[in-house]
C-alpha cells in the first residue's frame, strides 16, 4: 500500500493554483493564480503536465480519466487512499470543468506558452513567463483534446455518482457537451494551434482515437445506445501495439469489451478480439509480439519516457486479466494459451520492476525504497522551496546553480514515477536527460489502479 499511497501523493506536487491546507508536501506554494486572466476567464488549477509549468489540457485529460478508470475498477481495494483518488481527481475536473464551461462556444485547452516556459528553469511559484491562454472552437476545432476532456469528464461522473451526486450530474452534462462539439467540428487541435502543442503533446495519432474513447466512456455513463451506434459508424478499427496519452485505441476496446465478458452481451464481441490481439502483441511469448522487453524484463516500446508506456499497457493487462477471471474466460495467441494469470503475473513483474525488482535494484519512484531517483528533471523539486529560499529565482538563474548541479534535488516528490532506464536496464539519474529523468502526471495516472489492484491480489 506505500507505493500506491505514495504514487497519489505525487499528485500534489503538480498542483497548480491556491493550494488546500490540507496540502502534505509542503515545499509546494501557490502559483498560477492569474491562469486564464489574459482571456478574461478564471483556468486556476489543474496540473502542471511533468517537469515543467506548463499546462497541457490534452495529457491532463487523460491522465484524469486513467486515475477515474483505476478508481472505478479496484477503488475498493484502495482503502484509506480512495478519498485521496478522488481527491486527485476533482483537482483536475474542477479545472477541466472551468476550460469548458468558461466561455460558450470555447474549449480552452492549456495555459502557458511552453516555448517560453522551457526556456527557464524556476519555480512555478516564481513564474514570470507569459501565460498564454489557448482554445479549441468550431473554427479551429479539436477533436482529440475535446474527445479526451469528454472521456474525462464522463469516467470522473462515474467516480462521483454515489458520494457526490449534484457534482457527478454536471460533470456528465459537461461531458456531454464537449463531445458534441468534439463530434460535430472535426479536426485535428495539433492543426489548430500547431507550435503551442507540437513536439510537446502533438496528437501523432490522429482524432478518431479520442472519438472512440469519449463515446465509449459516455455510453459507459449513460448507457444510451446512441454512443453504440456513433461508435460503429467511425470506423476506428487500426490495429495497434500502443496505449498512451496520445493513442486510445487498446483502452476504449478493453473497456468495451467488458460488456462482452462481464456483462455477457454479445454485440461487443468484435471489442473482445481486439482487444486480445492488443494482449497478444504486447505479450512476450506470443507469436504475434510486437513489444521489445530488456534482459531485466521490462516492456521496452520508445526510448523518451518509456514507463509511461508500461504503466498504461500494465493498467490495461491487469484490468483485462480481472474481467478474464471473473468471466472464466481464456484466449489463444497462436499456439500461446492465454488466462487471467498470464496478464496479471506480467502486469506484477511490470510493477515489481519499476519498484526495484531490476538489474539496478533501483525503485524508479522518488521516495520508495533507499535507492530511487535523486536528480529529477523538474523544476519545483530541483530549486529550493520558497520558504527555505523567499527570494524570486528568476527565468536563467535556476540553471546553473540548480539544474547543472550533480547534488540532489532539494525537495523529494514523493510518488513521482520517471521515464525510467533505457533498453539495457541503465538509469544515469542525469537532471538533464529529461526522456529517463522527468516524471510525469500520465505515468503516475495509469499506474494507481494497477497498484491498488495488485495491493489487493498480492497481499505480501
């Protein structure tokens, strides 16, 4: 339970906006309290995306709907750490909530312009870098960024329902809304708004993931059949090896095919077998693999931020391997027998080596263990907390002293996942080699629900 109870702390150290008093890790301050004044609206709140201060409503989306989707299938095995979950979640729908009900007609999808923002390394309680505002609408639409606000908001109703219910029927009706517009003005927002998005969180894969996604989590909500037939009419049937912030595909078909094993309705069939063919090309032994491990075994799919692609694709073994089980149901990959078992003893050697159980017996979360990561690539965590240094750090001044340094970061983010080792199990814990050392809410949203279901199948 510590690596789960830590790996939701982590969450408030990306806060941005006033902080609660009940806020634990205590270097953090406020920041970003004009978010959104320079389009006359209030977007305080939210999360900073990683290492930076900038916020990116496109990861943050999908980072909420993954802790929503961990909280909906193994909340009851978090015990004390459920109010902490849904604590973690409403942080980021209540912003959510604001970017689209804010202005009619609008969806704002991010203040800060990462440009600019990554040109300094200070802390976000210091930040003097423009605070760009930007937005999706009918004339420059997006449908990716709206898809995955939609599927947020949906999967985060569900969470609400019984303990706060007047709270989960907006966070529905809002829901609602933005995939509408989402559905009826189609189109890219890495089109749209082009170098405020793109390399950062640019939608490499396209739309129609994200329409899949928000209409499988809305029928999920409403059971209306309306979002069955939006569904089997968009065609999204490319074949995929991936799942992440940026390509839904393997989540919406697992989460579909529940319907299938656990419900026993056969129209989501065809959700099923895709949804094993995802099982079988990232399983080791199948003939059909198209996913590298290291010689330590770790799932090894692209070399910048690699665990985030673990967390996510473990989150999705261990959430199929339950509806496997509790269905009876088992698979083939080729001449590969597949059970319950198979997903989830790979989903616990996922897990057990990002909290040590690896070649470098290193703990790959900031304060788990004796041996984990000590130079973070983040600013908050690299340069010395407001109270212990009251003085501004302005833009350039953080480098030298704080971010080319080989001493330890200052202030520990507990929780925090980094990208992780490269394809021969190494981790240099480099402050400037940000694809291995900087942590992020995606990597840490995916993994809670693994985590919590793991602490309840694997009591050692």
């Amino acid at each position: 339970m510590d690596a789960l109870s830590k790996s939701i702390l982590f969450f408030q150290g990306q806060r941005s906006g006033k902080l609660p008093n009940s806020q634990s890790l205590s270097w953090r301050s406020n920041s970003g309290l004009l978010d959104g004044s320079q389009a006359k609206v209030d977007l305080t709140g939210g999360y900073y995306d990683a290492g930076d201060n900038v916020k990116f409503n496109f990861p943050m989306a999908y980072t909420t709907t993954m802790l929503s989707w961990g909280t909906l299938e193994h909340g009851n095995k978090m015990g004390p750490e459920l109010a902490n979950t849904r604590a973690a979640i409403k942080w980021a729908t209540d912003y959510l909530l604001k970017c689209a009900r804010a202005t009619p007609g609008k969806l704002y999808v991010g203040v800060g312009d990462p440009n600019a923002d990554h040109k300094c390394w200070e802390r976000p309680e210091d930040m003097d870098t423009v605070r760009t505002v930007y937005s999706v609408s009918a004339s420059n639409p997006g449908s990716d960024v709206a898809g995955e606000t939609a599927a947020a908001l949906a999967a985060a109703s569900l969470v609400f329902r019984k303990v706060d219910p007047t709270y989960s029927k907006l966070l529905l009706r809002t829901a609602k809304s933005v995939f509408q517009f989402a559905t009826q003005y189609r189109g890219s927002y890495s089109d749209s708004l082009g170098s405020a998005v793109c390399p950062f969180y640019c939608s490499y894969s396209g739309y129609k993931d994200e329409l899949l996604w928000g209409a499988a989590w809305l029928y999920k909500a409403t059971n209306d059949a309306s979002y069955i037939s939006f569904i089997n009419s968009l065609g999204a049937n490319d074949d995929t090896d991936i799942f992440s912030w940026d390509n839904k595909y393997a989540g919406a078909r697992v989460l579909l095919s529940r319907r299938m094993l656990v419900d026993n309705d056969r129209a989501f069939d065809s959700f099923r077998q895709q949804a094993e063919n995802f099982m079988c090309r990232i399983l080791p032994n199948s003939p059909s693999s198209s996913t590298q491990y290291t010689k330590g075994g770790l799932m090894y799919k692209l070399s910048a931020s690699n665990l985030q692609y673990v967390t996510s694709i473990t989150f999705l073994l261990s959430t199929y391997g339950k509806y496997m089980a509790s269905a009876k149901h088992t698979f083939n990959c080729g001449n590969l027998a597949v059970t319950s078992n198979t997903l989830r003893t790979l989903a616990k050697k996922q897990m057990d080596y990002i909290l040590g159980v690896n070649p470098m017996q290193k703990s790959y979360m900031v304060g788990y263990g004796t041996n984990y990561p000590r130079r973070i690539h983040h600013r908050g965590s690299s340069l010395p907390s407001v109270k212990s240094h009251p003085q501004s750090i302005r833009c350039e001044d953080g480098f030298q002293p704080y971010y080319y340094t080989s001493n330890a970061n200052p202030n520990i983010l507990t929780g925090a996942i980094v990208g992780g080792p490269d394809q021969n199990d190494f981790f240099a814990d480099d402050r400037t080699d940000y694809s291995h050392s900087e942590p992020a809410t995606y990597i840490n949203g995916a993994i809670v629900g693994s985590l919590a279901y793991l602490a309840g199948s694997y009591k050692s």
